[in-house]
C-alpha cells in the first residue's frame, strides 16, 4: 500500500517538474541540459574508476591465492614499482604484506586477507 502512495507523489513531482519546465525559457533548458551531462558524465566517471577498482582488487585477490601455493624458498621477482622488480625469495607464504595506501604497509595473514577480497567481491 505504501509502494502505490509512493508511486502516485512521484509522479505528481514529475507533473509539477514538467510544468515548470514549460515555464522556463531556452537559455534556462540549454543550462538545466549542461548541469544533467556534468553530472551523468561525473557519475560515468565513477563508475568506471569503480570498476577499474574491483578489477584491481581480484587480480590481488588471485595473485594472493597463487602466491599461498609457491613453496617456501621459492625464488621470485618482487615488484617495487609497476616496472621495477627486483630478486627475491619466498619466507612465509602465509603472511603478506599489503600496501593500505600512503606508503603504508600492514603484515597479515593471508587467510584473513582473503575474506576481506571475498567480502568486497561479491556482486
């Protein structure tokens, strides 16, 4: 019952905006036309850096997971810039270092690293 109450106040807003709408002049149309594509383009925007973000977060996520297999001892290429690496070996592979951002890091547990990429993958 609340959802058809709901419904009719939305569209009697609607009506009350067209009708104002009728009374605006083009230059006021031309403006209310460019502040809506500001704003869809800002919300585009988001969306994408959202979904780099995701895409980000579960090549980690699987990088983690691959890492958890190596055997300890392993010889690696660590990465210290996207285009810097330097040698390595693998000491404990149940605790990880993550970078939380700002040049800062936080040792972890994996295992309870992974329920965080499992708790913020989900669709």
């Amino acid at each position: 019952m609340a959802s058809s109450k709901g419904g009719v106040a939305t569209s009697t807003a609607a009506a009350a905006r067209a009708s104002d709408m009728e009374k605006m002049s083009v230059e006021q149309l031309k403006g209310i036309k460019e502040q809506t594509d500001l704003e869809v383009n800002l919300l585009q925007d988001s969306l994408n850096n959202i979904k780099t973000a995701t895409g980000r977060l579960e090549v980690a996520a699987t990088s983690l997971k691959d890492l958890s297999l190596r055997p300890q001892g392993k010889k690696m290429l660590v990465p210290l810039t996207a285009s810097l690496y330097v040698p390595g070996t693998l000491d404990d592979a149940d605790r990880v270092l993550v970078d939380i951002g700002t040049g800062y890091f936080v040792e972890v547990s994996w295992y309870k690293f992974d329920g965080f990429f499992e708790f913020h993958l989900v669709d």
